[in-house]
C-alpha cells in the first residue's frame, strides 16, 4: 500500500494558484525559491497557531497580486533581460519591496522605535509632552476658529441675513442704530428687504415657579421667527396679536431659553400655560426655543415681545435690527439701494432736505455674521497665528532633542553600519 504525501494547506495552495499568473521566466528563475519563503511564513514558530500568521499571509497575498501586473509590463517593456533574454540576477537582488513586504518592514521599524524610547523614558515624554502641547494649543483655537468665523450661522440662507445702521456725523453722532419711522420707511419703500425684526437685550426679575431669581431678557418683535426661519420646539411664536400699543412694556405672554426651561421647569413639555411673573407682570408660557437658538447672543433665559409703532418717528434711533433681504441681495448692494432711497425722506418723514446734508445722514449695511464676529475676527485670526507659530517652535525643539539624541548615537550607528544594517 502507497502512501500518498501530505496535502500543502489551503494557504499554500492558494498561493501557488496565484503566483502560476507570473511570467513564465519569472517563475522558472524565482518560483522555488519564493514558494519555500512562503512555506516558511506558514511554518510554526514559538507555538504560534494559524491566526497569528494571518498578517504575515496576507501581506504575501497582497504582495504578489501587486507584481505579477509589473513583473508581465517588465517582461513586454524588455527590461531587467539578459543578453540570452533570460532574467538577470542583479533584478532579483535589488527588487523593490511590495505592498504586503512594506508593511511587515514599517511594523518591525515601530516596533524598534517603541523599544529605543522605552530605554530612554525622559527623553520620550519630554518629546510627547512638548508636541502635546503644542498640538493641543492649536486643535483647541482651531476650534474656536473654525465655530466662529469658519461655520454659516445656523439659520437656513444665514447669507441673506443683514443688519443695517445710520450715521450722523455732522450731528457727532457716528454710529446710530434704527428708529420706528426708518424702520416702517424702508419696509415701505424697499422691496429687496423680505421682512425686518427688532431686537433689544434688557434684564427682569422672573417669579413663581420657584425662587425669584435676576435672568436675562430679549425683547423681539414678532417679525423675527420669519427673519430667521426659526420656531420654537414647544409651542407657538409670537404673532402680531400679542403686540400692540398697549403692551409697549412687554405683552403677557412669554418664550422661555432652553436653558431655563431645563434648570428651573425640570424641561417639562407640559410647560405650556403656566404663568410666571415677569417684572411683576404676570405672563403666560406659549413656547420653548430650541438649544441651538443663540440669538441675539447665547444664554438667553426668557423672550418677551417687543412693539415697534409703524407710524414711530425719524429720531430716536435706538432699536437694533436684523432684516433678510431678497436671494441674490449682498450686503454691498442693499446699502447703495437703501442710499437712493433717502431722498424719499423729506417728503415722507416731514425732514428738511438741508437738515439731512447738513448732518451727513448716511446708511451702512453688513451681514449679521459679520456684525455678530466684528470685535473678535483680529483677535482670533491672530491667536490662531500665534499658536501656529508656537507649534512650530515645539517641532524645531523636539527635532533638536533627536538631533542630540542621535549624535549621542553615532558609535551605536557606526556598529550597526558595519553589521549590515540599513
């Protein structure tokens, strides 16, 4: 009775399917020799199993499939041949290493990387340390960065968004914010401007409900919710019902900030209806804003309606605005129409056309982003440069430790050399 030899495994088989893809002179010259290097991948060693010759298998899989495409281009192109057309030796010799070679090599360089440091602890968590820091520097005013000056204001065109206000100089007074009588003459007579909200910052004693606390108010006319195409989570936004001449100190009604529907209500979605008390003004809870609501500015507790009289006056110019213009409206564009509209306003705000010159009445225009960032944008732009800039002296630092690191070396290097080693 014959005994048949034992079977190759699955691997090895697999591989020899593959490699019968190379050139016929590849294979004559190198195939023993590569099937032995790979029947050696799959040999035991120290008592590790099959999983853990995995990565050294796939790494060969990979390897191969990458050179037999190159090896049959070499074969056609003509090049590493011999004067006989066979392949020469020195091609062997001085191939390059594949895909699945390359990787098993940058594993064996980390790992005597990772033993280097572990000989010298202080010097590896000097170096660690020091581009942490630096690195942590930069990803943090990045951040910062990126949410401020990089990012679209979260409400849907945020670009159309623009906020307008007038100069008086002739008058000493350079900066002026909205008065009603401007207000109701632009939203009569321009209409490139979709819709104008009035806004105001102001603070109120809250009671009932808990302990009378200090919180912070905004006072918004009912126009906003369009402006910035945002409604409240819970609940309604104001409608021109809850405004009117007779609630010029605030209507009845009020929209509580995420942050104290959740501190001081327990975020109650049965919040709706309650009444607190508001400046001694007992008010009714109609809605709740979204967390990500931050207008005008983040950390806004409660929102109370504001009245703006359509037919208010010229002068008292102290009511800030944020108005959405038409889709293709920049802001640069709005401000020379607005401009041309001010010789309509002798005739319809009973102003003396004189009066106007003579004061040197005049509309600038910007986006809300650019409003809402104007006092930090240098600021930022600068800090950012100069963790930058710090990095880069944590990197020269750190390139200086390996460099007196390595002259400390250079027997070790020398010694290496001499063995062989690359």
């Amino acid at each position: 009775m014959t005994h048949r030899p034992p079977r190759p495994p699955l691997e090895s088989r697999l591989y020899r399917l593959l490699f019968r893809a190379m050139p016929g002179s590849y294979r004559s010259a190198y195939g023993d020799e590569a099937l032995a290097d790979f029947d050696e991948l799959l040999a035991p060693v120290d008592g590790r199993g099959r999983i853990a010759r995995l990565p050294s298998v796939i790494g060969a899989y990979v390897d191969l499939v990458i050179r037999i495409p190159r090896e049959h281009w070499d074969e056609r192109a003509g090049r590493h041949k011999s004067t006989t057309g066979g392949p020469t030796g020195p091609r062997h010799e001085f191939r390059t290493l594949g895909m699945g070679e390359g990787m098993m090599e940058g594993i064996r360089t980390l790992r005597v990387a990772a033993r280097t440091l572990a000989k010298r602890p202080g010097f590896a968590i000097v170096a660690t340390l020091t581009l942490a820091l630096g690195i942590g520097a930069n990803v943090a005013v990045f951040s910062i960065v990126d949410a401020v000056l990089l990012q679209p204001l979260p409400y849907d065109d945020s670009g159309q968004l623009v906020t307008y206000e007038h100069h008086a100089p002739g008058l000493d007074l350079p900066n002026l914010n909205n008065s009603e009588g401007m207000i109701a003459f632009y939203a009569n007579n321009a209409p490139f401007i979709e819709a104008t909200a009035a806004w105001g910052n102001t603070a109120a004693n809250l009671s009932g409900e808990g302990e009378a606390s200090r919180v912070d108010v905004a006072m918004v006319s009912p126009e906003i919710f369009d402006v910035l195409r945002v409604q409240p989570m819970i609940g309604r936004p104001f409608t021109p019902a809850d405004t009117g001449p007779d609630f010029r100190d605030g209507a009845p009604v009020v929209i509580l900030g995420h942050g104290l529907w959740t501190t001081r209500f327990g975020a109650d979605p049965n919040v709706l209806g309650r009444v607190i008390e508001v400046d001694g003004l007992s008010s009714e809870i109609i809605g709740v804003m979204p967390a990500s609501f931050a207008f005008p500015e983040p950390g806004v507790e409660i929102f109370r309606v504001m009245y703006v009289d359509p037919d208010g006056p010229f002068g008292t110019f102290g009511t800030s605005t944020v108005s959405r213009v038409a889709p293709g409206i920049t802001a640069d564009i709005a401000r020379t129409r607005l401009t041309e509209l001010h010789a309509l306003l002798p005739e319809q705000l009973d102003l003396e056309t004189s009066f106007l010159e003579s004061s040197g009445f005049s509309v600038s225009v910007e986006t809300l982003r650019d409003r809402m960032v104007a006092d930090v944008e240098s600021i930022l732009w600068i800090v950012l440069g100069t963790v930058g800039f710090v990095f880069l002296i944590a990197c020269a630092n750190v390139a200086n430790l390996f460099l007196v690191r390595a002259e400390s070396r250079q027997k070790e290097m020398a010694v290496r050399s001499a063995l062989g080693a690359g």
